[in-house]
C-alpha cells in the first residue's frame, strides 16, 4: 500500500480566509481523490484529480470553493476557499492502489473555521 | 444511483468474543467491489478487507471475514476475537467497476470492552 502524507493535520482558521491541504504520496499514481468527512459524518467524494487534467468534482461542490492542483504523480493541493463554520470538517486524500480497486488514505486534515 | 445503508450506529462486544457488523447495498451495476474500513480514533482511514461482486467465496483476512449475499446485497463483516485496537468507526464502502468512486455508507461504532 502506498505510503500518504497530509498537511497540515489540524488547523483551526478564520470565516472568510482560505487553506490549502497538502497530500504527498511516496509513490507516483494516477487518480488521486478528495473527501470531506464533516463531524461525525460519513465521507463524501469532492473530487478526482488526475495529473495533467483538470479536476472532476462531485455534485454539490465546485471549483471556486474547492480548487485543486495536480503538478506531478505524488503530489496535489486542495485549497478550501472563502471558509464559512459549515466547512469544518476532516479532509483526506485518498490514492488508487495497485490493485487497481483499493483505496488508500492520508491520515487526513481536521479543518475548524471559527 | 448505489446507496449504501447501515442499520447499526453503535456495537459494543467484549474482547476475545465475536461480532457482526450489518451492511445492504443497492445497486444496477452487476460488476462491483464492496469494501470495509476502519476508522480509529486517530482518524486514519484503513482498509480492512476487499470483495469482488464476482467471486463468491467469502474474502477473509485474518479475523475480518465477510458474508456476502449478492443476491440479497447484503456484505457483513465479522470480526473474531475481538481485540481492544478493533475500537473504532466502520464503514462498508462500495465502488462500481471502472469508477474509482467510492460510495460510503454512515458507519457502525465499535467498541470492545475488556
């Protein structure tokens, strides 16, 4: 299984500022993937982000708020924008295994916008 | 759409005996992998066992056995022996085939009690 970095792991921000998650990867893979898990909550795909491409992201959640970068195999940025109190919630990365089918995650970023 | 439902929002059991946890499914898609993962307190997301809709022998890993009736869409997860570190949230996960979307259902806290 792939080895996955996030940072920060917890950050407490300001309503109106924005934050940009880190998710580093200790091998290069194609599809890399987003989620948000709010407090006490399941996750919720936001986005898929392939290297070279733009970002695909789910219904309900859009680029303006949730811009991603994809620079290389190992490496891409989720920037929560504009936060309000809603956005608190935990954020991981998540990386296609070898298997073709597992899903492996980062220990994610535990967000809280006051 | 696929939804994923369980009906169980907390399990206790004690340690060294055996649990169940619950999981339906609904989907169109014939081919498609069914997943569950731990979720500890450290929030680390982790794979515990993966099923491939086509097989049907049960996958196992060590104590983590499945029972997957397709017919029915049901995919439980039993956990032998039970061990103070098997403590966390679980969450049955399902993903069609060529999609790398993950859909979660709302998780089953465990709690094991010496």
């Amino acid at each position: 299984s792939a080895v996955i970095s996030q940072k920060p792991s917890r950050d407490i921000c300001q309503r109106g500022t924005s934050l940009t998650i880190q998710c580093q990867v200790d091998s290069q893979v194609t599809m890399m993937f987003w989620y948000r898990q709010q407090p006490g909550q399941s996750l919720t795909l936001i986005a898929t982000a392939n290297q070279g491409s733009e970002a695909t992201y789910e219904s309900g959640f859009v680029i303006d708020k949730f811009p991603i970068s994809r620079p290389n195999l190992t490496f891409s940025t989720l920037t929560v924008s504009n936060m309000s109190p809603e956005d608190s919630s935990i954020y991981l990365c998540s990386v296609v295994g070898t298997g073709y089918s597992e899903q492996y995650f980062g220990p994610g970023t535990r967000l809280t916008v006051t | 759409a696929q939804t994923v439902t369980q009906s169980q929002p907390e399990m206790s059991v004690q340690e060294a005996e055996t649990v169940t946890l619950s999981c339906t499914y609904d989907t169109s898609e014939s081919n498609y992998y069914l997943f569950w993962y731990k979720q500890p307190p450290s929030r680390q997301m982790i794979l515990v066992i993966r099923q491939e809709a086509y097989k049907q022998q049960n996958a196992t890993e060590n104590r983590f056995s499945v029972n997957f009736q397709k017919a029915a869409k049901s995919f439980s997860l039993k956990i032998s022996d039970s061990q103070l570190g098997d403590t966390a949230m679980y969450f049955c996960a399902f993903m069609a085939y060529n999609t790398d979307k993950l859909i979660f259902g709302t998780g089953t806290r465990l709690q094991v009690f010496p």
